[in-house]
C-alpha cells in the first residue's frame, strides 16, 4: 500500500489520545516522536519494548504528568489502533482484545516488538524530511511553545530542517493574547517581578497558559500569567504551580540542583504571586487546578 504525503499526514494528526475531563495523555505523541527520532537517526524501524522503555520512560517523567511513567507501555500497545504502528510477539500476547493491555512485564518478556507499519516507514524513507515536519506538528498540538524545542531536542530531531508545516484545520492563538496578558500584569514576570526593557520593547517577558491552550484552555486574561522566560518554562514544566489560596507559589519535592540553584527557586515557595492590576484579571481556581493536577510534578514541598 502507497500512501501519499497528504494521507500521511492525516494519519498522524488524526492520532486518538486518550482524554478523559481535561487530563491530559501524552503517551501516545511522545511514543511517536520518539520512533520519529530513531528513524531520522538511521536506527532500525520496529523495536523491542524493553529496548526503548527507558527512553520512553524519561520523557513521560520530563514532560508528562506525574503518574504517567508508571503507564508507559500502554501507548506501545494502542497506538496500533491508529493505522500507524505495527506489533510482533507471540500470538497469546497479540491476539488479545485491544482493551487487554499486557503488563510492563510481558512484554519484555514476550520481547514484543512494535513500530511504524510498513506502508509508513517507506513513506518516511522515500522522504525523510517528512520526518521533521511531522514532529513539529505534533509538539504543536500537544506542548506549549515553551516546551516544544526541549521535546524535539530530548528525541534527537530539528523540525526547523524542514519548516514549519502546521495542520490547515488546528485552532490558532488569538494574536492579542501576549499583549493582553503583559498590560493585565503591568509588564513584569508575577514570580519575580522581571521587566527589563530595551528601548520601549519588552525582553524576556511572556504570556503563559495556566491551562495549556493544547488542551483547551482560552485566550483570556484570567487563564495567562505574564512570566519571564525562565519561569515560563519552568511552569510548563511543572516545576511550581499556583495555589488557588491567596494564589500561593509551591514548589516540587523533585527540584534539585546546587544550594545556589536550589535556594533561588524555593525563594518563592510559599509567596504570594505577583497580582495583576485588575480582580478581572485574577487566574481562575479551574484554570489553577488543572495545572497542579495535569502538570505539576508532585509531590509538593511542605509551606
């Protein structure tokens, strides 16, 4: 079977991902990138579970949420669904319903194997800087901005080789949003109060999700904070979340790093943030709940 590059493309973008109320399920996307990356680096196509676990593992503990390493094996088994990848193992492991997921355990031991069906692979080898235009629309509708660059950089792959080709029919950002957010929060970061100028621009100084606009959330004051560059990306991250309780900063457990790197960042453990000039303008508790619930790496460090 021919694909053509159109009906590729398709196949990728229409990727089911779990979704169950506004928690988000990146296990699939990253499976992909992942097998996107060793085919760009020339590695063999399919793959044995137990040989890409870890790898797997470290970017769902990176840039998914808390729990979701412990369900790493679940898209290596699903993502068959897709018309996108392929398993080979023994029959009393694949003949099952696809609802009945193999364990971590059998399938390393059953040396399953999995990767991009064959239809797929000739595609991407017939033209390789598919590769990268394929990653990038996947960060894109999967990860803020902010994280995009560091997930294509953790599977070995620059989408820039190629461009920026995104799907015609993926909502946009309203354009308005930065402007909106920055003049809400009098142009400083509301963590620590960044807002350097060169001239009469802004440096340094950016507009974030409190709820990722990838999963949903909207273009309005109440759901964006106004964070200098580092701590923009360290709250994608889910280095720190945001009480709803007189908007308390908390920090993870998992934060590590020198006594001076440490002592930076738990500067603003238990402070307040930075308010914006407006009540209206206030982040919204349902905003503030799913960042700790959907990004935030538990568990917190005591107030």
């Amino acid at each position: 079977m021919t694909l053509s590059e159109s009906e590729l493309l398709e196949r990728f973008d229409r990727i089911r991902v779990w979704q169950r109320g506004g928690q988000r399920a990146v296990h699939k996307p990253l499976l992909v990138l992942l097998a996107l990356g060793r085919l760009w680096r020339g590695e063999p196509a399919a793959a044995q579970f137990a040989a890409i676990e870890d790898d797997l593992r470290k970017l769902l503990e990176q840039f998914g949420p808390s729990s979701a390493a412990s369900s790493r094996h679940y898209p290596f088994w699903h993502l068959r669904t897709d018309g996108l990848w392929t398993l080979d193992g023994p029959a009393r492991i694949l003949d099952r319903p696809s609802g009945a997921t193999p364990n971590l355990t059998e399938l390393r031991d059953g040396q399953v194997a999995g990767g991009f069906a064959p239809e797929v692979v000739e595609m991407l080898r017939r033209d390789p800087l598919l590769i990268p235009r394929i990653a990038r629309r996947i960060v894109e509708a999967h990860f803020p901005e902010s994280l995009q660059q560091d997930v294509l950089d953790a599977v070995g792959l620059d989408a820039g080789e190629a461009g920026i080709v995104r799907a015609p029919e993926r909502p946009r950002r309203d354009p308005s949003f930065r402007a909106r957010v920055l003049l809400a929060y009098e142009y400083r970061c509301c963590v620590c109060g960044h807002d350097l100028r060169l001239g009469g621009e802004v440096v340094g100084l950016e507009a974030a999700h409190i709820r990722w606009f990838q999963a949903g959330g909207p273009d309005i004051e109440p759901n964006g904070l106004a964070l200098c560059s580092l701590h923009h990306k360290l709250f994608d991250l889910g280095v720190f979340t945001v009480l709803s309780q007189q908007y308390t900063m908390v920090v993870s457990q998992h934060v590590t790093g020198s006594e001076q790197t440490r002592n930076r960042m738990l500067t603003y453990h238990g402070a307040s943030l930075i308010l914006p000039q407006s009540a209206g303008y206030l982040p919204r508790p349902e905003f503030l709940a799913w960042h700790t619930e959907q990004v935030f790496k538990t568990p917190p460090r005591e107030l």
